[in-house]
C-alpha cells in the first residue's frame, strides 16, 4: 500500500518504464441480466512511459470505456489496474482525484472548454485548482499555448477559435499539470484531415520530447502512422496488435510546420536547435496579464522547474 507522501509525491521514470498496466481488467454493465453489456472483457495492456499507443476499434467496440478505466473516471468490475505499481482498483474517490489531477491529462473530441474563459484562462484554469502560484501559472500557460502554436490567440475565447485551435488549446489545459499520461478519446474525430495529421504531429513531439505517454482512441487507421504501437478493440477485447510501424509519412504531412518550436521560435539558435533557459526569460519580458487574474504576493512560490515543459525523463 504506497502511503500518502508517495501518493502526492511526482516520480518520473525512465522512457520505456511501465507506467499503467492492466490485469485482465473488464467493465460490465446490467450484470446478470438479460442485456448484460461486457464493454470491457479480460483485458491486459501495459502502457509505457513516453510512448503514444492508440486504440483503434467499430463503434460500441469498448475505447472509451477502456480508456475511462485506465484514467480512473471509472472503476472495473473484474480485474486490475496499476499507476507504476500502485493499485488504482485499491484506490479511493479522494487518492483518484488526487492521481488524475497530478498524473493525467484528458483530451476529448468536443474540446470540452468553457466558453466564458479565453484560451490563456482555460488553461490557466488547472493550474489555479492545483494551487500553483500566479507568476508560474501565467509563464506556464503562455509557455504551454506558444507550444500548441496559439501564441498569436491567448485572448480568444473557445467561439472565435477554429476546431483544430480549440483542440490545441484542451491540449495544452491537458499538459498545464505536467502529466505522466495523456488521455485522448477521438481527438481529431471533429477535425478535418490535414488538421488531424497536424494534431497527432504534436502528439508525437509531446511524446518524443515531453516524455508523456498518450493513450488514443480512433476510428482512424491513417493515424497509426504516428503511434508507437496501436491496438485492435473488438467486442470489448484487445483482439490484435500491430507492432511499431515502418512508415513514410504522407507528402500531405511533409508540408505541415508549426508556427512555433517546443520553446518557441525566439529560443532557436543559428542550427534551429531550442536554446535552453531562454523561453521562461523572454515569457516574463512580455508577460500577458488576463483581466481576472489580480495575482497576489502572498501566493505560494512556485517550483523551480515549473517553467519548464517537463523535466527530463530519463
Ligand atoms: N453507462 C453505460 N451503461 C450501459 N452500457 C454502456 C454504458 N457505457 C457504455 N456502454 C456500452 O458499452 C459498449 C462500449 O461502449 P464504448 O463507449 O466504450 O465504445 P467505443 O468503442 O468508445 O465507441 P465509439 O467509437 O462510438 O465511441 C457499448 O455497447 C455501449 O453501449
Ligand atoms: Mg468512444
């Protein structure tokens, strides 16, 4: 039983680690009766750390409840689940939300932001649940929008956004906590193509250079492409893998580029190389200072590392 100083304390493990692993985990609904639904039948799995795995199945196939399972939105009728060894299915309300609000982040396909807050305040939002300090909050957010390449749109609001900019901003509100895993149920379901390629280009950078993992639903076979691995769900069962693809991307792919680098385009040096320490000095020079936020000195200072994307997770 991890005690409650492990519970909240951040580990980062190395890339490859395990980081969720699934025992012969099933969700059943209307147990014992005449329309018993088994979303999720005896399923094992293992999620490693920094790799983006997707899950590819029909319609009713079981995705979302998997996924649900794995981000403790919902507990499993039979078998278990482990967040690096600790026991989810053993885990309270309390030690869960703690767990999902530390360790996980979640992308949907309706982008689910509040249209009330611009996009610096949706992300922003997380950060003020999780108690971190206003000047760390505000450097993060911009740090963590210029990454999605919404640098030029901190002020809009989710209406005055295009769908694929909506997403990029619940992404980057996914990342505001620094997550070990990322939770992406149809993510580019509402976007056009090209714009769910660019999507799932960031997925594969936040992957690669981030250290986060990502667990994908799709109906997308194009899109395992970029993953790590992707899996077949059928009829509430991991029915078959498909390893690590060898793959040329698409010509299409070959001409999307980012506005902005992983630190933002000013911190490139002459070889297009991130210069490092730079983004957080050049984010205070020009800080962005929403309405609402009249951010107080006596608020908790923040962590060393919190302008960073992450720290390194080797
Ligand atoms: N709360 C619930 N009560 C009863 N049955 C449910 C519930 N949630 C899901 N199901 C059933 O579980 C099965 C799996 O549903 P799930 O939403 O996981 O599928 P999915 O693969 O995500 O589908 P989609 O691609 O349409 O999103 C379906 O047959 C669904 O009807
Ligand atoms: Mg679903």
């Amino acid at each position: 039983m991890a005690t409650t100083a492990e519970q909240g304390a951040k580990t980062y493990g190395n890339v490859g680690d395990d980081l969720i692993t699934i025992e012969a985990a099933s969700r059943y609904y209307y147990i014992g009766q005449e329309n018993e639904v088994r979303a999720v039948d005896g399923v094992t799995w293992k999620i490693p750390r920094g790799r983006f795995l997707a899950l590819r199945g029909r319609s009713g196939s079981g995705k979302t409840t998997l996924l649900n399972l794995v981000g403790g939105l919902d507990q499993a009728t039979e078998g278990r689940l482990f967040f690096e060894g600790r026991d989810m299915t053993a885990m309270g309300d309390r030690e869960l939300t703690k767990l999902r609000r530390h360790e996980m982040g979640f992308i949907f396909q309706t982008f689910s932001l509040l249209p009330v807050l611009s996009a610096f305040e949706n992300v922003e939002l997380s950060m003020r649940i999780a108690g971190l300090g206003g000047r760390a909050r505000r450097a993060r957010t911009r740090e963590l929008l210029e990454l999605v390449g919404l640098g030029e749109r901190m002020t809009h609001r989710p209406f005055e956004l295009s769908g694929g900019e909506q997403q990029r901003v619940s992404i980057a509100r996914a990342l505001a906590n620094e997550p070990s895993l990322l939770i992406a149920d149809e993510p580019t379901g509402a976007l056009d193509s090209v714009t769910g390629l660019e999507i799932m280009m960031l997925f594969r950078r936040i992957t690669d250079e981030g250290g986060i993992s990502i667990a994908m639903a799709t109906h997308d076979p194009a899109l395992s492409q970029f993953t790590d691995d992707t899996l077949l769900m059928e009829d509430g069962r991991l029915s078959r893998a498909e390893g690590p693809l060898d793959f040329d991307l698409p010509d299409l792919v070959q001409h999307i580029e980012f506005d902005h680098g992983l630190h933002g385009d000013e911190d490139l040096d002459e070889n297009g190389d991130p210069v490092e320490g730079a983004a957080a000095e050049a984010d205070e020079a020009e800080a962005v200072e929403p309405a609402a936020d009249a951010a107080g000195d006596d608020e908790p200072p923040a962590p060393a590392n919190d302008s960073e994307f992450r720290p390194p997770a080797q």
